[in-house]
C-alpha cells in the first residue's frame, strides 16, 4: 500500500510538472504572438511614415513637366499657380488671366514655364482690347523664344492688333514676315485671308 502511494504521488507530481511546462509554453506562445503582432505594427507604422515622407518630398522636390516641346524641372508651387493662371485663361477670364500670368512672371521669371506665360499675357490682353500691351509682350515672347511653336501664332496676333489699332501698314508688313518665315504654318493661312481684306 505504502508503494502504491509512493507510486500515486509520484504520478501526481509527474501531472503536475507537465502541467506546469504547458501553461509556460501557453505562455511563451502567447509572448511570442504579441511580439509577432508588435512587430507586423511597427513595420505598418514604418511603411505609413515613409509614405509621408516621400509624398512631401515630392511636393518640394523639383518635378519634371513637359510643354510646348520643351521637358524642364518646376517647383510644386510654380506648377500650382502656371496651372492656375491656364485654367482662368480656359475660362476666358482676360482680366483675371492677365493679373495671374503677369503674377506668376514676377514671381518666377526664370521658369520653363515662361515662354507659354507671355505668349497667353499677349493673350490676355488682346482679349482685353489692350492691343499696345498684347503687342509688346507678343513681341517678348518672340525675342525670348525665336523658335518656338507658337511664333507663328504670335506674329498673327501681332498683326491682327496692328490691324485693330487701324496700323495698318504695320499689319501688312507683319503678316508679310508671317508668310515669308512660315509659309506652312496655320497662322500663315490665316495671315493670308487676313491681309487679302486689308486695305
């Protein structure tokens, strides 16, 4: 008998000390699925600030665009007001327009967005009927960009306010010029219907 207590008691123990290395196993897996959990957390936080931290890069850093023919780097901001400006002349807001384009020159002179700038101030102020100011920054726009595709374009505008502002001699010449250095060019065809209805 005294045996079979031994023995029973020695069983009890046995049960006991398995128990005990379940319950810090239980333990252990459950310290391991919270450190599993931490980890997943802090590699989501991770991964949500360097989003962030490349999208506000990519609002300062310089961003390539392309227009008119022409890839250049521009400011998030330079690009927000040009894009402003173009969408108030869409609108066919002169005088709003020609506030923000002459806005957007002073404030980046040096832009690649300059050269479309002044062609659509030229714009802007012929829409106006400020046919003095729309010739002069037609005239800018050429000086500064001789070979860009909307010369053309330009220099029939420039005559047609010479034609408005009753120049007319300077309205034929100018679309002489049209023809003769773009003869292939829309403006040009223009330009001839234009300086047939000339007197």
């Amino acid at each position: 008998a005294a045996q079979r207590d031994a023995g029973m008691k020695r069983d009890v123990a046995v049960g006991d000390g398995r128990d005990q290395v379940r319950g810090e196993l239980a333990k252990q897996r459950g310290a391991n699925e919270q450190l599993a959990r931490d980890v997943a957390e802090l590699q989501r936080r991770q991964k949500d600030i360097a989003q962030g931290v490349d999208e506000r890069m990519r609002k300062i850093e310089p961003q390539k665009v392309a227009l008119d023919g022409k890839e250049f780097l521009v400011e998030a901001d330079e690009k927000r007001l040009f894009d402003e400006a173009m969408a108030i002349v869409r609108a066919g807001d002169f005088p709003g327009a020609a506030s923000a384009l002459q806005n957007f020159l002073r404030r980046y002179p040096q832009s690649g967005y300059g050269d479309s700038a002044r062609f659509w101030l030229g714009n802007a102020h012929y829409g106006k009927r400020e046919l003095k100011e729309a010739i002069t920054m037609f005239r800018t726009f050429i000086a500064n960009a001789p070979e860009h595709a909307r010369v053309p374009e330009a220099m029939l505008a420039i005559a047609n306010s010479q034609a408005e502002s009753k120049d007319t001699k300077s309205a034929r010449a100018t679309l002489g010029e049209l023809l003769r250095k773009y003869p292939q060019s829309e403006a040009a065809q223009a330009g001839k219907e234009r300086l047939a209805v000339l007197k």
